[in-house]
C-alpha cells in the first residue's frame, strides 16, 4: 500500500504489535500483519493447517503482494512475524528487526495473560531459544534497539527511512 515498503520483524516480545500502534498514532499506514495477515498454514505450500503452532503462522502471501503493489500511501509498514517471509521479503524496500536483551524480553513476556501467544512456559521456552538463536528472523534486517522507550525505537526507524 505503499510506494515504499517496510517490515518490522522480530521474536515475539520485541515490541512489533507496541510499534505499529505508535506508528500509526503518528499518522503512518501500519499494518499489523499478526492480526490482519496472518492464519495457520504450511510455510513453504500456503495450505492451511489445523490447530495452532508457531512453526504454521504464515502471512497470505497473494494478500502481502497486493498490498506492496498498491501505491496509495508515500510509506507502508508491515509489522509482524511470520514462518514464511522469505516468499515475500524481497518486496520490501527495508527490513528492520526488532531486538531487546533477555532480560527485558522476560520482562515483557511476564506481563502477558497466559491466553496471549508466550504466556505459556512452553510458548516462553521457544522464545527463549528463539531469542538466542535468531532462527526464525530475516538475517539481512537492520537492528533496531527495542529496550527503549515505544516513541525512541519509532523515531530511530523514522530516522533510517528518510
């Protein structure tokens, strides 16, 4: 939807779903692809799947497309994590992930209600390794320092998109 698009990638906990609000309370086209791409699918066939799994939370690939194609705002964001962004990531003008300590993602998953994806133990032992590992985010991404404050980490990828 933009004539120039963005990811915002990172494990969950790094603050995707708080920066998409910020960005779109300050007047930018943000979608929250978590919430308004994503179902649960095979990554590499698209095919839906039963049951929900980390592994099987893909972004409708068709829909992602037709998004970056429509130039109808200067800047789009795209915010969110999925299992197969390598079947769309090359449309994007820049990719940036999110990264924040342990700590501080230990801090944030405890706030969540266990009902929300990482309020499990289970959920929190995949971050974790997830976290440590970097396995399941784009490797080409730039890093942005997502411990400070919503308005800071926003202004930085403002900064690195001008």
């Amino acid at each position: 939807m933009g004539i120039r698009n963005y990811l915002i990638e990172g494990v969950s906990g790094t603050g995707k779903t708080s920066v998409c609000k910020e960005l779109q309370r300050r007047g930018y086209h943000a979608i929250h692809g978590d919430r308004e791409l994503a179902y649960q699918g095979d990554p590499e066939t698209g095919i839906r799947t039963d049951g929900v799994t980390h592994e099987n939370h893909i972004w409708h690939v068709d829909n992602v497309k037709a998004l970056v194609a429509n130039q109808d705002e200067a800047v789009t964001f795209f915010c969110g994590g999925s299992r197969n962004f390598s079947k769309f990531i090359d449309l994007f003008d820049g990719v940036f992930v999110l990264d924040v300590d342990l700590d501080t993602l230990n801090r944030r998953l405890d706030e969540r209600p266990e009902n929300e994806w990482g309020g499990k133990p289970s959920e929190r032992k995949l971050i974790a390794r997830l976290h440590q590992t970097k396995e399941d985010i784009p490797k080409n991404g730039m890093i942005i320092d997502a411990t400070a404050p919503i308005e800071h980490v926003v202004d930085e990828i403002i900064r690195q998109i001008k």
